[in-house]
C-alpha cells in the first residue's frame, strides 16, 4: 500500500507542475525524442557542440553541468545530469512522527534547475513543454524534502529520476519501459515467431480491438509497411484487448478470433475481419461463420465454438492483461517494454525495434554515476 501511495504521489507532483505551467503530460505530445534515438543529431545541437568532451561520453557544459550519455550503438540509452545544488532539508520531530521539511532554495538553486530542466528538455525533444514545469518541480519544497531519498517521475514516454547527494543534484532520463514479466504469454496471445531463430527476440506486442477504426488503419497500412521491412529477429504478437464498452461488436469478433485459432487459422482470420467489414452490419455471427467456410475451417465445429462462447476465456485473460497494464486505447503497440507513441508510423517503429535491440544487448549497470567536476580530457 505504501509503495502504492509513493508512486502516485511522484506521477501527481510532475502532473501538478505541468498542469501548473498549462499542460498536462499528453499536452506534451509527440516529441521528436533524442533519449531511444540516434545520438548523431543530438550532439550536433548548440548544447552539445559548445561542451568540452572527457572519456566515458562526459560533456561539461558552458553553464558547468556535466552530463554523461550512455551510448551503444550510435543509440543513446539514457542520460544523467549533474549539477551543484545545495538547497537542504529539516526532519523536525512532533508527536512522535517525523516530518521533513525543506528550506526555500536560493536563486543560485532556481537558477541550476532551470539550467538542468532545459538539458532534459534537449535530451527529451519536448524542449520547453518539459523544461519549465520540471524545473518549477525541482524547486519545490515537497520534492525538496523528498529529493535526498530520491525520486521517480513519470514523464511519459521518459522515466526520470532525481535525487540530492550532498550538494550535487543528479537526475537521469530514460525511455520508460514495461518489465517483459508484465506482458502475457498464454490466451489471448498470439505470436508469428521470428523468421530466423533468434536466442533474443525484439518482440513487437500489438494490443487491438476489432472494432476500432484505428486498429484497422494498423492493420491495413502501417503493419504491411512494417513486415516488408522487417529484420528477421522479429516476434509480432497480437494481444486481445476489446474495447466492449465503446465497441459493442468487439468482444464477438475477439471471441470467434478465438474459436479459429482453436483449428489453426487466427492470423488468416484475423486479417480477414479487418479487410472484411461486412460483419459490423446485421447478425455478426452470420459473417464469421461464412468466413471460416471461406478459410477452409470445420464449419460446424466452429458454430459449436460460437455458440457455446469457446473464445471468452482467452478473450477475458487478454483483457485482464491490459488492465494489469493500465492500457486505455487501441492500438497500443510496445517493442519489447517501450511504448511507441505513434503506433500508425511504419519508419518510427523500425527505428524502435533498433533501438530496443541494441538496448537490450547493453550490459547491465552499464552508466556509472557522474561524479561533479567529472575530470576532462585538456584542450588540444
């Protein structure tokens, strides 16, 4: 319960600083995002191309932070900002139970959470829309008091966090990303295995609704865009999720995918209720049961399948599996843990799968914390 509580209360702190500055964390949109992307043309913005550059991919800044990027295969992974920061916190005592508190930070403070806030605004391609709620975040006197145990915040599709140590405030920015153990694995999952084996698959999860008009623009031109380009290390999945509350008609079609899939034929079935869309008018069923003739299937064992709701199972764990993930809108696509934020752009999605390819390769712990002043390489 306690873990409960902190979390919100670290995604209500960020969405209260952003609400204050007249956005709300979707106000942000849908940035050109450099943290995940090609590090090439981030170091070629004003930010970076005036650093003096150590080893270990340290940049001081003219303002005097440092910021380290944690690079791997022309990708940046994450990012860490350092900074001189010396607004402390008080624990004063009363009644018995500790409360901290935090002192007003000096402008020279207010000053340096400006300067961070507009690298992580860099860093994040959201530029002001993150730089200037943030920076009011940081200079806050609950995230103050908080700061020195440190900090989650949920800036979607980013996590950062934050914290205080000593007189140095040190915040890193990565792409959020979904523990694969969250995902499910058995009904209402189906999967079209890589073209060649591969020891560590790039898993691309497509949670869709039958009804969905939008889904059905995935379908018809984003996905044939993306599978004729796609490396063979690949695992596509498609993971029931209706949404039966807008989409009266969805749960039906999810749950006769279901009873095709019990003879072999989802994806041919599935592919075909999208092209088809004759079973959005009259008796649905009618349309299913014609299209499993089509497809070759047992006829009347797929009526049984129907009638008897043989697919509701595996309709209902896929459900339960969107819920566990607080998914609210179709399609929702991930690459392996992240999550696209534009499902419908073939290229983007490409340069998702890279990316998660290569972060997945990266050793663990692989970006050592930024010690202020990092030692720099002398001038030529």
């Amino acid at each position: 319960m306690f873990a409960s509580r902190r979390s919100l209360w670290k995604r209500a702190l960020l969405t209260a600083a952003l609400l204050g500055a007249g956005l709300g964390l979707s106000g942000l949109g849908v940035a050109q995002a450099q943290v995940g992307q090609l590090a090439a043309p981030l170091l070629a913005q004003p930010t970076f191309k005036d650093a003096k550059k150590a080893a270990g991919g340290v940049y001081l800044l003219p303002d005097g932070l440092v910021v380290q990027l944690n690079e791997r295969g022309g990708y940046l992974l994450s990012a860490t900002v350092t900074a001189p920061f010396s607004a402390q916190s008080t624990v004063s005592v009363s009644g018995g139970t500790a409360t901290v508190q935090a002192t007003t930070p000096p402008s020279a403070d207010k000053a340096k959470a400006a300067a961070v806030g507009g690298v992580v605004g860099v860093l994040s391609g959201y530029g002001d829309g993150l730089a200037q709620p943030l920076a009011g975040l940081l200079t806050q006197p609950d995230a103050l008091a908080r700061l020195p145990l440190g900090i989650n915040i949920d800036a979607t599709p980013f996590m950062i966090s934050a914290q205080t140590q000593g007189k140095l405030l040190r915040l890193s920015i990565a792409p959020a990303q979904i523990n694969p153990a969250a995902f499910g694995k058995g009904a209402g999952v189906h999967v079209l295995a890589p073209k060649k084996a591969a020891k560590q698959p790039v898993v691309l999860r497509v949670y869709s609704d039958f009804q969905c008009p939008y889904c059905q623009q995935f379908e018809a031109q984003t996905l044939p865009a993306l599978v004729g380009q796609l490396p063979d290390d690949v695992q596509i999945e498609f993971h029931q999720f209706p949404l039966e509350s807008i989409h009266p008609l969805a749960r039906p079609a999810a749950e006769a995918s279901e009873c095709a899939e019990q003879q072999g034929k989802f994806w041919p079935f599935k592919e075909a209720l999208f092209a088809d869309r004759a079973w959005l008018s009259g008796n649905p069923n009618v349309a299913f049961i014609a299209q499993a003739g089509k497809l070759g299937l047992n006829v009347e064992a797929f009526k049984s399948c129907l009638a008897e709701r043989g697919g509701k199972a595996a309709v209902d764990a896929g459900l339960a599996e969107a819920a566990s993930l607080g998914l609210n809108s179709t399609p929702t696509v991930f690459v392996n843990g992240y999550r696209a934020q534009n499902p419908y752009d073939a290229a983007g999605l490409l340069r998702m799968i890279d990316f998660a390819r290569v972060a997945a390769l990266a050793p663990a712990g692989s970006l050592k914390p930024v010690l202020f002043p990092a030692p720099l390489a002398p001038k030529p």
